[in-house]
C-alpha cells in the first residue's frame, strides 16, 4: 500500500487480488486519519460543556466560532450534557461521541465543506455519523457501554468487499454497467430500501448503524453507504472513472450514482456536499425528535413558540384543540421528567441535534431554535444567552445567506418568527429581572427525572 500524489490510498496488488488486505487497508486509513485529532482520555472526564470556545486553554476541537457570523468573542456553552450530571446520569459515552465528533469536524476546511461525498478526504463522513448515532444511544439506552462504532465500520467494508466478489467479472465493464450493478447490488441483492413517508420518523431509518442492520433508511443514510462503497471501491482500483450519487429531493427515489463525465447542470442540485450530508442527518434527526409535532406547515421554532404563547396569533390562524392538548401534554411530560413519547418527540435527542448543527456552523436559526428549547427546560439565562447572540449574528450575516434562508421559508413564516423571538426576548427579560427567579440548578431541574412512558 502507498500513497499517490493525490494523497490518496492505493492497492498495489500484482496477483490481482485486490480484497485481500482490505482490513489493513482500513486499519492504516484510519490510523492516518485520526492521528491529528487524538483526543487525550483525560478530557473525557473534563467539564465539556463549560469550555469556553475562544479560551486558548481549551483543547482545540472544543474551540468553535462560526465562521461567517462574527462570533469570536461570544462564549459558548452548551446544556444538555451538565444537566444530565448534575440529575445523577452518566454521560461519559455521549460525552466521548461528542468529543469525537468535534474532532471530525475540526478537519473541514472552506473547501472540504463544499466537496462532495464521493471524494471527501479529510472528514471520515461514516465515522461521523456513528458518532452522532453513539451520542443518542448513550443518551437513550444508559448503556454502560459505548456504541461499537468499529463493528459498524466494518459492516461497511464487507459491503464493498461483497460488490467486489458478487460482480469481479465485471468490475472493468462500462461506467453504466458498473453503476448499474451495484444499484442491483444495494438495492436487491442487499435489499436496502428508503424509509416510506409513514415511517421515516422512525429512529431507525435516521441513524447509520440501525440503517446497516435493518437495511431501511432515509435518502441521506442510503446516499451515505453509497458513497462510502464508491469510496472503498476506487481506494481498491476497482473504480476507473469519477462517479458521482445523485441524491433525490423527492420522498420516494432512491440515491444512485451516476458517470461524472456525463452529468448535466441540471444534476448539480442533487449533488450532496459533505457539510450538507452531515446537516442532512442532523436535521432530520431534529425534526423527528422536536417535542413539538403538530401542524406541520409552521417551522419547528413556530411551534415551539407557539406553545410558549410567544406568537401572534392573528398571523397563525386560530388554534386548534389537539394544538392545545399537544403543548399542554409537552409541557407536562417535561415537568414530570419524560424526555419522549410517541409522535412526540423527544427533548434530549432534540438538544442533542442543535448542538452539533451549531458546531457545523450550518446558519444563524440554529441559535434561535436551541434557545426556544432551552426556554422550555427553564433554563432562562442560557435560552437569553443564544437568543442574544442569534439577534447579533442575523445583523452581521451576509446578504447571500439571509436570500438563502428565506428560501427556505416564506416570507409571512419569517415575519412570524420575528414576532416571536421578540416576544420570547420580552419575556425572558422579566423572568430575568425578577429576583425570585433560580437556575435549573438550584431546583428540581425538568431534565433531572428519566422516567420513560414505556
């Protein structure tokens, strides 16, 4: 094995014999690719969430600032994990996938944001979202131990290795034939579906492991395992030609790859970079576990607010009975310390979603929407905090992305969530000003108590 002078890994095999050696070859990539970002064990054990990001003293994956929202002097520091401590919960597993995480991430690069899946090289994009599967199962499960993230890896590579012996003959067939089997490879021999509409809020389907073992997923995870089998399979020379995956934005097609060559700009849309891979999943995972789940057509901040009664309601429309019951039933499942129920969401998966899309740097709203739920955990002061620094960062923020997310969402949505927030601003200033007033601390936390509705 060496490397070519694009750094990449190639198997130099005079018998032909080209899966051999395919574990080695993984072992030293990964060797190669995490020795920059090992992570001392002694930090595991450290207050993660009361680092500072501008502390130089900090280790550096713990050290973020948004790039393009002029942060740097704002501190940071996240909820979910202390909160946990402090009611009794081991976090060290989801605070090691965290830890993991960032380090991943520290590895982009302006341009490595916008680089496609198929060639990313400094992000170990599988990796990365097992790490974010590990983090929610350690929240979820209280397993004593970790999420066997190697075990899952290696579940990828057998895949690759599989393709290689199901279609050797035809591995050196045209660009055609060659996509066209391993689509029959994934999609029917291996039986990989996409998850339908009814159940793509179904965890399964959203995280990496639990897509490698039921084999159903959404377009993100099934674009994921396709990139990585193009990955393993040009690191093994079987791939002579630069593919590319098509990724479909409707609810029904499935990701397939395609001969670079011969795209079209109509293609260019479809085409998932790394950091949109990663927002993707995370987002996903956020709109499936948000603790606020009717109307769909209101932004989860909307909804979130609404229950708050920090909207205004001649914008809205009148609100319905079920409306009602769900913010009431949200709002009592926290005071009793249930974290999820059905169609419900659940509020530590939800949290745990908005802080890694703010470390990936994705756009100013994660501030906001962070904050809203932070509001209704009773934990005021940071809720002010990240509402603050949402207000900032909206006015320092480029014009071209202020038109990208207002394509996002309408206009009259837009004007909503700007009365919200003021009035979500408004009222945590008098819970604030009130001397009365205590941190989640200092009293029975809404988060201290896991009692599971099963």
């Amino acid at each position: 094995m060496r490397l070519d002078s694009q750094n990449q890994f190639c198997l130099v095999s005079p018998n032909g014999s080209l899966f051999e050696d395919k574990k080695y070859i993984h072992k030293r990539k990964s060797q190669m690719s995490f020795s920059v970002s090992t992570v001392s064990s002694s930090i595991l054990t450290s207050n993660f969430l009361n680092c500072r990001f501008n502390n130089p003293s900090s280790p550096l994956i713990l050290r973020f600032v948004c790039r393009s929202q002029n942060v740097t002097k704002n501190e940071l520091s996240f909820v979910l994990h202390d909160a946990l401590d402090s009611s009794g919960n081991n976090t060290i597993h989801a605070r090691e996938a965290r830890e993991n995480f960032c380090a991943e991430i520290s590895g982009f690069t302006e341009i490595e944001r916008q680089t496609s899946i198929c060639i990313n090289k400094r992000v170990d994009l599988a990796r990365t979202a097992l790490y974010i599967a590990a983090e929610d199962d350690s929240l979820v499960s209280h397993s004593s131990v970790p999420l066997p993230i190697d075990s899952f890896i290696q579940r990828l590579d057998d895949l690759s290795m599989g393709f290689g012996r199901t279609y050797r003959t035809s591995v050196r067939s045209s660009p055609e034939a060659f996509l066209e089997n391993l689509d029959k490879y994934l999609y029917s021999h291996k039986g990989f579906r996409r998850a339908t509409l009814s159940n793509v809020a179904d965890s399964r389907a959203l995280y990496l492991n639990s897509v490698l073992t039921h084999r159903s997923g959404s377009a993100a995870m099934l674009a994921l395992i396709y990139s990585e089998i193009l990955k393993m399979l040009r690191l093994s020379n079987l791939l002579s030609f630069d593919a590319e995956i098509y990724f479909p934005r409707d609810l029904d097609s499935l990701p397939r790859g395609f001969d670079k060559r011969k795209g079209k700009t109509s293609d260019l849309p479809h085409i998932l970079t790394s950091q949109a891979l990663l927002v993707e999943i995370l987002r996903n995972l956020k709109h499936a576990f948000w603790p606020f789940q009717y109307d769909p057509t209101m932004t989860l901040f909307l909804r979130a607010a609404r229950a708050a009664k920090c909207t205004d309601e001649s914008d809205i429309g009148e609100e319905s009975g079920f409306e009602r019951a769900s913010a009431k039933a949200a709002q009592h499942r926290l005071e009793r310390g249930v974290w999820t129920s059905v169609r419900l969401g659940d509020m530590r998966r939800a949290l745990s979603a908005c802080e890694r899309l703010i470390l990936l740097e994705h756009n100013v709203d994660e501030f906001r929407d962070y904050s809203i739920l932070l509001y209704h955990c009773g934990f005021y002061e940071e809720s002010m905090n990240y509402l603050k620094l949402y207000q900032s960062s909206r006015v320092t923020s480029s014009i071209s992305e202020e038109s990208s997310l207002r394509k996002e969402t309408s206009d009259v949505l837009r004007d909503s969530e700007s009365i919200a927030v003021e009035k979500l601003m408004t009222r945590l200033n008098l819970i604030l000003m009130d001397e009365g007033w205590t941190k989640p601390s200092a009293r029975k936390s809404s988060l201290g108590n896991f009692s599971e509705p099963w």
